[in-house]
C-alpha cells in the first residue's frame, strides 16, 4: 500500500471533505496537513492542558472540548466544562460554559459524535466514564447531520451500563430524545460500545470473550481481530476503539494488531489490519517491525486509513484503494 508520512504528533482527525488531517503536534499546536500536499501544514492554535479533546464540526471549523479545575479562596469547587468552536485562523467562539458549586458534578456533557454525523451534548446530565448519562437530561444539538431536525428519534447511540467496579456491562442503545431504548446484551461485561455508522451494528471490547466483537441489535456477536494467542501473537482490539475503528459504510473495520512473545507477552511491535464486519477478509495494511502502529482512522470516503507511530510519533496516511 502507499504509504504518506504527513508529520509527527497524535489525535489525527479527518476533515469531511477527507482532504485534510488534523492534529495535535509535539509542541502541542491544533495543526491541519493537506493531504496531497504534504508539505503544508499550518498551526492553528495552541492546544494547553485544560483542552481535553476536539474535533472537526466542518470543513472551516472545529470543535473542542475543555475542563478546568476551579477554586474560589482555597476551596475546591466543581470543574469547568466548556465546549467551543475554533476557526481555521484560530479565532475561538464559546459554544457553552458549566462552572458547578461546590460538591456540584458538571451539568452538561461533552460533545457526543452519532453515527449520523449530528454532533451535541446533554445539559442537566452526569456522564460517567463509560458513557452512561444519567439523570434528567436534554440533547443539545451544535450541528444537525445527515438526519433532518424532526428525525432525532432515529438517531441512536450505544453506551454501557455499568455493572460492579470494572465498568464494563450490558449494552443498550437509545435515541436521543429518550423515546426509544433497548437492552441489546445481556449477561456479559462489555466495553467501550460503538454504533456502526448505518445504526445496524455495534463493535465493543468484551473480555471474557474474545477480545473485540461486532454485535447485531438482537445482541448477536461475532469476534474480529486476529484471535487468541497464535505463536506468540496476541491482537490489541481488547485496548477499545481508539485502536479499532468502523470503516465509513460500516462493513469494515480497520484495528492495530500487537505481536508479542515470551510468558509475560512482551510487545515488539504492532501493524494495522482491515476485514470485513463478518471477521473475513482479513488483509494487512502495514508491514514495519521497526515501527509500531496504532490509532487507525478512516478517511471519510474509505479510500485512505490516517495511522500514529507510538515511538516514532509519526503520522501516516496509507491509501488502500
């Protein structure tokens, strides 16, 4: 496959026009790369700890979220949530700030990204870890996607609902305005769900399984991944979405596979694979024993995989078609 190298840093995004790739560099500076320009890269804005992870809301703007610890005279108050856009030229806008009392949980959440490309948040809402909302809650929307305004009950997100202190459990899905919800799994301790983009399929982590799964809304699953420990191998999906990844159509996912030997699985080193959401068609996409690739991400049209070098903090644009 040929293979892009478009700079170093982390946290790749793709524009929607797949165009374009954003990211976080190591002087810690939002920079967007032309694709098919490599050499152009331009610095944004500089990205400081509170900002705890971003997004593009377009194809000129991007969304960002922040938490920000607060004190008043000594007295440690609840943390600052705030939700803003960024321009290309770095100009920001706030979209929504919380700032809690003391002994107050913030009351809005940060952004939720649908399959159907809706982006918002829920306000007078808890978000726990695993993307459990709790408590009364309204959907704000930022940006409408595919889906008109009076469809939100069709637009759906999975999340999990904790049982004991591992934070994995069953899955459910529900629609945003609440009306509809479905437990899909039952009795097993999953993880880190995510809805496929036609709303038909669900990829979570499931140890006590396999590792990594694709689910059908009557909790049907299917393993995917390189499985099991084969000669000293063993595949990474079990680490959560951020190294396994839907393909923009959802028949196909894209995952980082570790290869590790001795009694303690020493890892030395990984390469990305794709297959089909049946677990077929298994093909590998990068070949490198000195490098060790994670974070795949498709580009919008399924055409291109964006992946991060773990000690090289190279980013790579592979092009599969």
């Amino acid at each position: 496959y040929e293979t892009i190298l478009i700079g170093k840093g982390g946290s790749t995004m793709w524009s929607p026009d797949g165009t374009r790739i954003a990211f976080i560099s190591e002087d810690r500076w939002l920079c967007v790369a032309h694709i098919e320009a490599k050499a152009e890269i331009v610095n944004v804005a500089p990205i400081n700890e509170k900002v705890k992870g971003f997004n593009w809301l377009n194809d000129s703007e991007f969304i960002l979220w922040e938490k920000e610890t607060q004190r008043i005279e000594g007295v440690l108050l609840g943390p600052i949530i705030r939700i803003k856009k960024l321009t290309l030229d770095g100009k920001e806008e706030l979209i929504v700030e919380d700032r809690p009392g003391k002994g107050e949980a913030p009351r809005i959440t940060f952004p939720i990204f649908l399959p159907s490309g809706t982006i918002g948040y829920y306000e007078n809402a808890f978000e726990q870890p695993t993307g459990h909302i709790t408590g009364e809650r309204t959907f704000k929307v930022v940006k409408f996607g595919r889906l008109k305004s009076d469809s939100t009950q069709k637009q759906m997100r999975a999340y999990v609902v904790p049982s004991g202190s591992t934070g994995a459990g069953d899955i459910w899905i529900e629609s945003l305005d609440g009306e509809i919800q479905k437990r899909i799994t039952t009795g097993r301790l999953f993880s880190f769900p995510e809805l496929s983009p036609d709303g038909t399929k669900i990829l979570a982590v499931c140890g006590s399984l396999c590792g990594t799964c694709v689910i059908d809304l009557q909790g049907i699953y299917t393993c995917v991944g390189k499985k099991g420990y084969e000669s000293g191998d063993t595949f990474s999906a079990t680490l959560g979405p951020p190294n396994v990844k839907w393909s923009p159509d959802g028949k196909k996912i894209a995952y980082m596979y570790m290869t590790a030997i001795g009694e303690e699985l020493e890892t030395i080193g990984s390469d990305i694979y794709i297959e089909n959401a049946e677990g077929t068609e298994r093909a590998q996409v990068t070949d490198t024993p000195d490098e060790f690739e994670r974070y795949p991400i498709w580009s919008p049209d399924g055409t291109k995989i964006a992946c991060t070098g773990y000690y090289s903090h190279n980013i790579y644009v592979i092009k599969i078609k």
